[in-house]
C-alpha cells in the first residue's frame, strides 16, 4: 500500500497520523512487504489509533489495490489548557485530547530599572554627596500566544493558563474538574452577551482567590466560581456604570468589590 487516505483531521495532525501509520504497519518486512494489501491488519491498526488519540468514532479500510482509508471523528474539544510547558485541548471531562505547539513556549522579557540617591544637605556640617545608583532587573513573565488560537476550530474556546506549571501528558484525566470547565465556559459567554468585553483568556492558580479572567480590555476582573455567576455579571454592570478601572476588578468576595 503506497497510499493513506485520512478523513475528518481537526485538531490531530493528519501528516503525523499518517507518519505513524506508515512507519508502524507499512515498512520494514524484508521477505514480504509490510505494504502487502493482503498482509496489512487493519483491526491493529483501529485498535492501536484508538489508543494513541483520542477519537468518538473510527474506521480502518482497506482499498484495492493500495490504498488505506482512515476515517475519524475526533471528541470535542471544551477548554485551550496552557500550563506554561506546552498548550494542550481538554475534553469536556477534562481528559487532555492533543497537544496543539510543539515549539518553543513564547515568553515576554521585562526591564525594570530602578535608581536611588541619597544626597544630605549642603548645610549640614557633614555633608556629603552619596553618588547615585542604579539597579536593573530582569524578569522573564511568560504568557500565552493568542495568536496561535485564532483558527476556525480554536478561536471561541476559552484559553486557560495554569501558573501552577503542572506537566501532563496525553490522555491524562481530571485535568481540571468538570465543574470548573463549566463555569469558565459560562462565564465567557456571560461576559461577553452581557456587553462588558471579550475574554482573551482566564489565569488560574490558588482557586481559593478566585480566577482571573484577561477582557480585550486595559483591565481584569477576578471572579468566585463558586458564587452565582449571573450575580457577579450584574454586580459588575453596577461598578462600570460609574467606575472606569484601569487595573482590575475583584469580585471574588461577593457584595465587597474591589477595583484600581
């Protein structure tokens, strides 16, 4: 067989899948050929796909005289998780379906410089002058590529970046709990029908401070997701009748809000 046909790729490469296919079953015989119509096994082949990716429906087909016909149907994909290693899709159980990059993560560097003097005054009896000095840090702040995401099947997905820099792998379940997925997943509609904004992408690390969620604005608001999402929706509709933040929003402690 010289020939693979695959149907239904998305999210998984079909160049790789086909990579794999042909340098698993279709070389290396030496007395017959691997690629043989009559020698390629075909129910292998479906059970070792349906191991390696993550797929709701398959089918492996033979056509003569060289062709191998892969037809699939992939799981749907809920979340975008970058953990700050690499970029993975969630499923909606929060199962890890694929990995989406495989270059290196981007990452933003930030200069600050900071000077300090110190200098008595000239009519004190021991004055003296304390030359001025000037200290530059460095910080290398990673934060996710947006535009990697703005493809037909990825861009209306909520992108999470997880600060706590946990390593998955494929297949790797209870990622995160299905009832965060969810609420993230609502609160990104709610934003965004409500008029406040779009979410460019949510934060999470100590849950127990709530979640921050990036708008296409200068500012962020933290949220409960324990609390009534519908709550905190108008809460924040009441605060940017008047005010006009220019850093956040928090409204993780329910009727106290905060902002800057």
């Amino acid at each position: 067989m010289t020939k693979i046909s695959i149907i239904g790729s998305k999210i998984i490469s079909s160049t790789e899948m086909e990579t794999y296919i042909m340098d698993t079953y279709l070389t290396g015989r030496k007395v017959w050929p691997s690629n043989n119509y009559f020698l390629v096994d075909t129910d292998k082949i479906y059970s070792d796909l349906q191991q390696k990716y993550l797929l709701s429906e398959l089918k492996v087909e033979k056509i003569f005289p060289k062709e191998l016909k892969i037809e699939m149907t992939e799981k749907n994909s809920a979340i975008i998780y970058d953990n700050g290693l690499e970029t993975y899709l969630l499923d909606l159980e929060g199962t890890a379906i694929s990995k989406l990059f495989n270059d290196i993560i981007p990452t933003t560097t930030i200069i600050a410089t900071t000077t300090n003097t110190s200098t008595l005054s000239d009519t004190s009896p021991s004055a003296t002058n304390t030359p001025m000095t000037t200290e530059t840090v460095t910080t290398t702040v990673y934060k996710p590529d947006l535009t990697k995401f703005n493809t037909f099947d990825l861009k209306y997905l909520p992108v999470i970046y997880d600060t706590r820099l946990i390593p998955i792998e494929i297949k790797q379940t209870n990622i995160l709990p299905v009832s965060l997925l969810s609420v993230i997943t609502e609160w990104q509609s709610m934003i965004q029908k409500g008029g406040i904004g779009k979410v460019k992408y949510f934060e999470i690390d100590n849950l127990s401070t709530g979640i921050k969620s990036y708008l296409d604005r200068t500012w962020y608001v933290i949220f409960n997701p324990q609390n009534d999402l519908e709550t905190q929706i108008n809460n924040l509709k009441v605060l940017l009748r008047d005010i006009k933040p220019t850093e956040y929003v928090n409204l993780y402690y329910g009727e106290r809000i905060f902002w800057k």
